[in-house]
C-alpha cells in the first residue's frame, strides 16, 4: 500500500481518522500500532515478524544500555551498544548484501573455472534500511543521556513502526517524539495542517513525478537509441522526477504525521538551489545525513584531526551511505564521487550560502561537518 493508491486515499487513512479521533487517549497509541502494523502487512506480508524482532530485541537493548549508564558501568554500556551495532547490522547485512556477497564470490571463482555458487536469492524486506536505522538510534542515544527509555514496549513498536515514516523516511530520532509519544493532543487544527502538507506531497508525487517518469524511463531503458537531445531531456526528466517523488513521499509522511499530532523532521530543504556539494548534503535527505553525521562520522573522528585524516573519514562515511543506498558497486562509485567533491569544497574553501537567516558558523552541518 502505497500514499497515492485509491486503497489508502479512500479507505485506510479516512477510516483511520474517524477511528483515531473516536478512540479514548490511552488506546490511541494501539490503534497506531495495529494501522501501522496492518499496513507493513499489507505490502510486506510475512517479513513483518523480522521487523517485530527488531523491535523487541532493540527494546530491550535499551533499557539494559540505559541501566548500565546509570549505574556507570561504561564497560558493560559499551558492550550492549556494541551488540545493538551487530543485531541491526547484522539483520540489515543478511537481507540487503548477502546476494550481492554471493555474487562477488561467484565471480571470483569462476575465474579459476570452478562452478559458480548455488544461492537461492533472499527477498529484501520493506522499509527495512529505514526501520534499522531508526531502532539503533535510539540505544545510541540513550547511551549519551539524551532521553528516557520507553518503558512500554508497545510505545516503542509505534515509534519503529508508525506507518507515515515506516517505508521511506524521513528518519525520525527519538528525542524528536519522544513526548509525543506519550503524550500529545489530537487537534482540527493539526488535522487540517497536516492534510494541506500531505496535499502539498501528493500533488508533487502525482502530478509531476508520476508524469515525468515515462520520459525517464524511456531514456535510460538498456539499448535506448538517443539522441544528444534526447539523453539531455532524459537526464532533466529524471532529475525532476528523483525529487518530486521523494520530497512528495516525504511532505505526506511529515503531514500525515501532523494528522496524528506528531512533528517529524524536515527531509528536504531546496537541494538544487545548493551553492556546492556541500550544501547539497545539508538539504537533500537531511535526516539521512544527519544520521550519518552524528553516529558514524563525528564516531571516527569528524573533522577534528589532521585535514587528511578529515578527508579520509568524508570518503569513508560516503563509501557508506552509497552502500547504503543499494548492494551495487555503482552506488560505492556513487558515494565515492559525491565524498571527493566535499573534498574538493574543502580543498577550495568554498563557502555555504547562509539559509533561514543563520550564519554559517551557526549552521547544522550533514555529514561532513561536526
């Protein structure tokens, strides 16, 4: 089930609106759960149980991460987050890397002419590059004091799994709802704030994505026989389309979202006005990002070594977000370009422009700032 399908429009979300606004505040947050829950199902099917374990072995990861923190036993702390990094990693590794692992070991042997693997693909789960990351967020920062845990664990399963943000993002840390999930208020004014923002996201996703993407398809479908024209017309179609669809996917989720009475983070800020590579990665994506910033770029160092060492760690975070993307090596080169350009807008000193009238001392930074 997807945003714009007829089934959602129609019959998921205004049940879902008539059955929330019904419901008494404390059951609010298991009618959440059980929509939520129903809609992975209803694109995912069996997969749900790997994102139910998820859940619960996270769930618990906190709560023993957080009583270690308390009790300062910094060694025992360190280990359950440590464990937290190999159950996401790890859950994330098998279903999203394993055939292309397999792959790469095929092809090496059959270069010494041995039989290549025998492998039955494994079917990628829904959602689940975005439902990890999100999980693993919270027992890193409850590792740093920022928040209480859940104790609840139903609350925590609509924090991982709460339909607007469960597929494609944006990624939502908890200390941005962790109020909210336990208490918020269900108002006409969200209600209609959200449903303009949801329209704004729809609009973007089916009037325009949706429209330009036969053209898009059409130029970079293999042995397409284009014209310089044509391949310059098929590249602006695509452009338009990778944006509109995915700033459309996140204005829905951010007003649907708002329906509910919860605040979710931006996720796009004008990209293609960016200045410099620079202040492109803080304006596409920017929950990615910024989660890439905060738990794997300023971990390894960030920007307070030597300039080098800075410069190696830009290109290892990028290597990483283009894997991240998807089990090709296009996207390791993909990642690697974009991490030599920030590169090269160190190396020149390029400044970035200041948005929203903040200077740029003052600026939050993705990941290739600390």
């Amino acid at each position: 089930m997807v945003f714009s399908s007829q089934t959602f429009l129609f019959v998921f979300l205004p049940v879902l609106v008539v059955l929330y606004a019904l419901t008494p505040r404390r059951l609010k947050n298991s009618l959440l759960l059980v929509a939520s829950l129903l809609f992975y199902v209803w694109g995912g099917g069996w997969f749900i149980a790997w994102l139910l374990a998820s859940v619960m072995g996270n769930w618990v990861l906190g709560l023993l991460t957080h009583r270690a923190r308390l009790a300062e036993q910094r060694s025992a702390m360190r280990g359950w987050v440590a464990l937290t990094v190999v159950l996401n990693i790890g859950l994330l590794g098998w279903f999203k890397y394993a055939n292309f692992l397999v792959d790469q070991v095929s092809w090496f042997v059959e270069l010494f002419g041995r039989d290549p693997i025998t492998w039955t693909p494994i079917l990628l789960p829904i959602g689940i590059s975005f439902f990890t990351f999100q999980a693993s967020s919270y027992v890193f920062d409850l590792s740093k004091g920022e928040g209480e845990p859940l104790k609840n664990p139903l609350d925590f399963a609509l924090f991982v799994c709460l339909f607007p943000q469960l597929i494609a993002g944006p990624i939502v840390r908890y200390r941005q709802i962790a109020r909210e999930l336990v208490d918020r208020e269900f108002t006409y004014e969200n209600l209609c704030a959200g449903a303009v923002r949801f329209a704004h996201g729809l609009t973007k996703k089916v009037v325009i994505a949706d429209s330009v993407a036969p053209i898009a398809d059409a130029a970079f479908m293999p042995g397409a026989d284009l014209t310089t024209t044509d391949a310059w017309i098929g590249a602006i179609a695509y452009t338009i389309q990778i944006y509109f669809d995915f700033s459309g996917y996140s204005d829905m989720a951010i007003g649907l979202g708002r329906m509910f009475g919860f605040t979710f983070p931006e996720n796009f800020k004008h990209p293609y006005s960016s200045a410099s590579m620079t202040e492109f990665w803080r304006r596409w994506h920017v929950t990615l990002s910024e989660w890439f910033r905060d738990y794997v770029y300023i971990p390894i160092g960030g920007s307070h070594g030597s300039k080098w060492l800075t410069y190696r760690n830009l290109i290892f975070v990028f290597l990483v977000t283009g894997f991240w993307h998807g089990a090709n090596w296009t996207f390791v080169v993909w990642g690697a370009y974009h991490g030599l350009w920030l590169i090269i807008d160190r190396l020149q000193g390029r400044p970035e422009r200041p948005r929203d009238g903040s200077s740029r001392s003052n600026a939050r930074g993705s990941c290739c700032s600390s």
